[in-house]
C-alpha cells in the first residue's frame, strides 16, 4: 500500500461564541499564517511596533499559552523576500515554520535573503564605510556566531538590511545590530 504525503486538514474551526477572543483556549492556537497572528495580536491589544517574535508582550503571550510556539515562528518568519517582496513562509506536516519562496528564480537560490529592519546608533553608521551586509557577514564570520560585547548608545536609526535567511533565524534584532557594530568598529581595517 502507498503511502501519501498529503494530509488532509481543516482550515475551518469553530469559535465559542460565549467567549471572548482572547478567552477561547481551543480556537486559539488554531490561527495560523503571518497576518492572522498579526490580526490575533491586535485583539490582545498589542500595536504594530510589537508584532515581532522577540517583543516582550509577545513572549508572555506565548509563556501565558494564549500563543503556540509556531505563532511566534509565523512572526519571525513574516519578512518579505528581498527578491519578490513577498512573505514566503508555510507551515510543515511538523508544524513548523520554513522560507518557501514560489518563484523559480528565488526559491531554486541555494541561499535566501529577507530583509531586516534594525536599530542602528548614529554614531556607528557615520563610521561605516562599507554596505552593511558585508560588515555583518564579516562579523558574523570573525565571530564565529558568537555575539561580541558592544555597548549600543542612541540615538538609533532605523535601515534595512538583506540578511540571509539562516541568519534571519537565528538572530534577533538586536543580535544584528550587536554583529554590525562590531563589523563597523572592527572590519573596516581588513
């Protein structure tokens, strides 16, 4: 007997309606997708500026159980492609997050992009004297992943940066700026 790699699954599921939103334990965890997680965040009261996976409010939600991990994965994972300027991410059969791009010219690339919008003291971007991507490679690299000390003072200055998928993952925001600075204080002399 063959066996498919198709599951079948409900995209439908019922609401209590004698409960509030934010009080339906059974329905909650049954919102999926970037701007449902996004819609879900505005009913608990949250503003644009915290629909990040690593915003404070965000993390009690997801330690309080009104949000699952794989909510919290919708948001990190919601960044437009660089390249198609889409937010390309899916679910898997173990429910977890993954950066599927359905153009060929994106999604056959052995390394994605997303962009990142980040934090940067003033300060530092005056110094920069080369595009930030290959500051924070190099740092990234010449760290070996590892977040280096450096103390981030502001005024900030909001940029965007292209970011490899992987590296979109695995740092937060702040991790990225930690990692630039230290590219723009240290790697420039290479």
């Amino acid at each position: 007997m063959k066996r498919s790699n198709v599951r079948l699954r409900s995209n439908v599921h019922i609401r209590n309606p004698q409960l509030r939103l934010q009080e339906d334990c059974h329905f909650l965890p049954q919102v999926r997708g970037y701007a449902r997680v996004r819609a879900l965040l505005r009913s608990f009261g949250l503003q644009p500026h915290q629909f990040r996976h690593d915003d404070a409010e965000v993390l009690r939600l997801v330690e309080i159980g009104k949000l699952t991990r794989a909510q919290q994965e919708a948001l990190k994972w919601g960044v437009p492609c660089s390249l198609c300027d889409s937010v390309p991410c899916g679910v898997d059969f173990r429910g977890e997050y993954k950066f599927v791009c359905d153009r060929p010219d994106c999604a056959d690339r052995p390394n994605l992009f997303v962009s990142r919008r980040i934090a940067v003291p003033i300060a530092d971007l005056r110094q920069c004297k080369h595009p930030p991507e290959a500051l924070l490679d190099w740092a990234i690299t010449h760290c070996n992943g590892r977040l280096p000390q450096s103390s981030l003072r502001p005024p900030f200055h909001s940029i965007v940066i292209r970011v490899g998928s992987t590296f979109a993952r695995s740092y937060t925001d702040e991790e990225l700026v930690r990692l630039l600075v230290y590219g723009i204080q240290h790697g420039q002399a290479r």
